[in-house]
C-alpha cells in the first residue's frame, strides 16, 4: 500500500487515483487532475475526469499534511496524475524543493510524461526539472506501429516516441516504457512486437515494463470488441507475440512483467538474460495446449475488468 493512504485520507489528501507497481511504497503526490490527452482507445482511466492543474498551495497543503506524519519515512515519491510535466517548469520546480525541504530522506521522485510533450519540451527545462529533482519519468509507448498508433488514437507517431524518451535520457532521467501486449488483437499481433522493438532498439530506455491489454469498460476498444470490430489476441498469441519482441530487441534495458494482467512471469536485463527469457516463453508456449493449470490461470486473466 502506497504511503499514507489509511492516515491520510481523513485529512482530505488528495491522492492520484492510479500509479505504477513499482510505485506501491511511494508517497502519492497529486499536482494535476486528468490526463491531458484523455483520447486513447484503450484507456478509461480518466474518462470522467477533466484535466487542471492544482494550485500550487493545495499541492503544499498535502506537502504539508504527508509531512506531519511521515517526514523521516518517506524515501519514494510518485506524482500523478498522468502527464505531470505538461506544467509550467518554475510551478514543478516549486513543488520539488518544497517536497526535498520537507521530506530529508526522499531518494525517487517519479512521474509519468506523455512522450509528445517531452518532444515539445525545451531540453533546458528538462534539465531543470531534473536538477530539481525529477528522477524517473514513466512513458507510454503501448506499440511502435504507426498503423497501430493511429488505430488507438494515440496522438504520437513512433518518430515523436522516439524523439521525446532520447531527449528525456539526455536530461538525465530514467527512463520506464510500458508496452502493451496484445493491442493489435489477433491480426496485428506480428505488427506489432516487430515495430514495438525497433522503436524500443531505438530508443534504449532503462526499463521496459509490458502489461497485457485486457480492454475495459468505458474505453472505446471495449466497445469495439463488444461489437465485433476488434478480435482480442489469444493468450497463446500474446506469448508468442511477447516471445517475438524479446528476441528482436537489441536493448541495454531491465525487461519487467510486473502487471497482474501478464499471463506469464518473463523479467530479465537485456541482452544477457534474453536467451533464458525466450527458453522459458518457449516452454510456456509448447505446454499451453495440454497445460490445464496454465489455461486456467491465462483465463482468469484474460477476464479481468476494472483493474
């Protein structure tokens, strides 16, 4: 449980409704409210949510209020909601001293940034966000097929993943993509662990996390599956599929599947693990058919809704 969730809530903290896994023992600090595209086919996240950006006082009343109670615990923090660097650099770096002023220990400061506005960002103000204190930014590239970009209304083509993640690296952050296993269904499979992995070759990102797309309720790819206009990726596809990206990626990068929704656990650092990462996908795929435990397990997840 993230920082503070129990103690805080009574306080009228106002948390970040979402964060990533390896966020679960961060303090959750929210400076925006939304998400600044809010158009992706697959994603219901923020559907009901409109995007602004908190004021700079509430955002240190929470400052304030974690700090009562957890001022020498507090090493991790993620700040949400989903694009927090869309925001005026001087506001962030207001927000960031204040965070290192009041928390002495804090070692992590986490965000997710929608990779177009890192493209438009000023590499200068990047750097200053870093130098504030912005260590880690999450991104997500869902796939690397233009065809597929589009598909998903993503609103960036693999040349703007591309350029905005190189120049977060060159500001000086960490860098965590998330793929989205599955996205182009049954038909695209192939697409797109081949076009995923020359962007990601491209790009060389720290981490490499993979979810596997299990469409919700209130997205528009729900209602496309509903209707019959989109044909979700098998389990056996989508572990094929994510066999097929590992073995074309030419990356220096900490490959995580920590996600409820993945059907198997395949976590390696490339590219010394790769060979140990295929065997273990291959021996998954060739005991699917007559592994009734591993099809069970697969179709519970592949059910799941709400996460």
């Amino acid at each position: 449980m993230a920082v503070g969730r129990l103690r805080l809530k009574p306080l009228s903290y106002d948390f970040p409704p979402w964060r990533p896994p390896s966020e679960a023992g961060s303090l959750l600090l929210r400076v925006t409210r939304g998400c600044t595209w809010n158009r992706c086919t697959f994603c219901s996240l923020y559907k009901n949510v409109t995007f602004q950006r908190r004021p700079l006082e509430e955002v240190k009343s929470d400052i304030d209020k974690a700090a009562s109670l957890y001022r020498a615990e507090v090493r991790t923090v993620f700040i949400g909601d989903s694009n927090s660097p869309s925001m005026p650099v001087r506001d962030f770096e207001e927000i960031l001293n204040c965070l290192y002023a009041v928390f002495p220990h804090v070692e992590r400061v986490t965000s997710y940034a929608r990779s177009k506005t890192l493209q438009k960002k000023p590499l200068d103000e990047l750097l200053r966000l870093r130098t504030a204190g912005l260590t880690r930014l999450h991104v997500g590239l869902e796939t690397g097929s233009r065809d597929l970009l589009e598909k998903i209304k993503k609103g960036a083509t693999p040349e703007d993943m591309i350029e905005g993640c190189i120049k977060a690296k060159e500001a000086g952050f960490e860098l965590s993509v998330y793929v989205l296993l599955g996205l182009g269904g049954e038909e695209l499979s192939s697409a797109h662990a081949r076009d995923t992995a020359g962007v990601l070759n491209r790009i060389d990102p720290h981490f490499i996390r993979v979810r596997t797309l299990q469409p919700q309720p209130g997205s528009q790819l729900y209602e496309d599956m509903q209707a019959g206009l989109f044909i979700k990726a098998s389990p056996e596809t989508v572990l094929k599929e994510q066999r097929a990206l590992i073995e074309t990626l030419t990356v220096s990068s900490q490959y995580l599947s920590d996600h409820i929704t993945n059907f198997v656990p395949v976590e390696g650092r490339l590219p010394g693990d790769k060979q140990a990462m295929l065997d273990a996908l291959d021996r998954f795929i060739a005991d699917f058919p007559q592994d009734e435990a591993l099809q069970a397990r697969c179709a519970r997840k592949n059910e799941l809704a709400r996460l």
